[in-house]
C-alpha cells in the first residue's frame, strides 16, 4: 500500500464529488428526455408503463456509464 499525500487525497476526493455530481446530472436530464413522450402524448396504460420503465434504464445506464468513464480517465490520467 502505498502512502498518498493530502493533496492526492483531496484531487481524489475532489475527482469523484465531480463524477458523481455530473453522473446524476446526466441521468436526470436523459430520464427526462426518454420520459417526456409521457407528458406530451399524454400516453397512458401500457405505454406509460413501458416508457417509464424504459427512461429509468436509461437514466441508470447513463449513470453507471458517467462514473466509470470519469473515473477510469481519471486513473489512467494519474498513471
């Protein structure tokens, strides 16, 4: 194990505060975006149902992918 100063700590800290805010900022708006088609075309039933469940795939895959792809530039960057 290797020993990190404060200011690696802090960069590191810093680095996923950033990926983390900008994950779920993403994810919301891609939700919204897949969701809006609800609102618009005031779908209901099944329709509703299936693009409800389809923006919150979205907006989890945008999220997941968002995290991983800061933090993986981030690494590779330090390297």
């Amino acid at each position: 194990m290797t020993m990190r100063s404060q200011a690696e700590r802090d960069a590191v800290t810093v680095e996923i505060g950033y990926a983390l805010v900008t994950a779920v900022v993403l994810a919301v708006v891609a939700g919204l975006a897949v969701a809006s088609p609800m609102w618009f075309l005031h779908l209901e039933g099944a329709a509703k149902e299936i693009v409800s469940r389809l923006s919150l795939v979205c907006a989890g895959g945008v999220l997941i992918w968002r995290l991983a792809s800061v933090l993986i530039r981030y690494d590779s960057g330090r390297r």
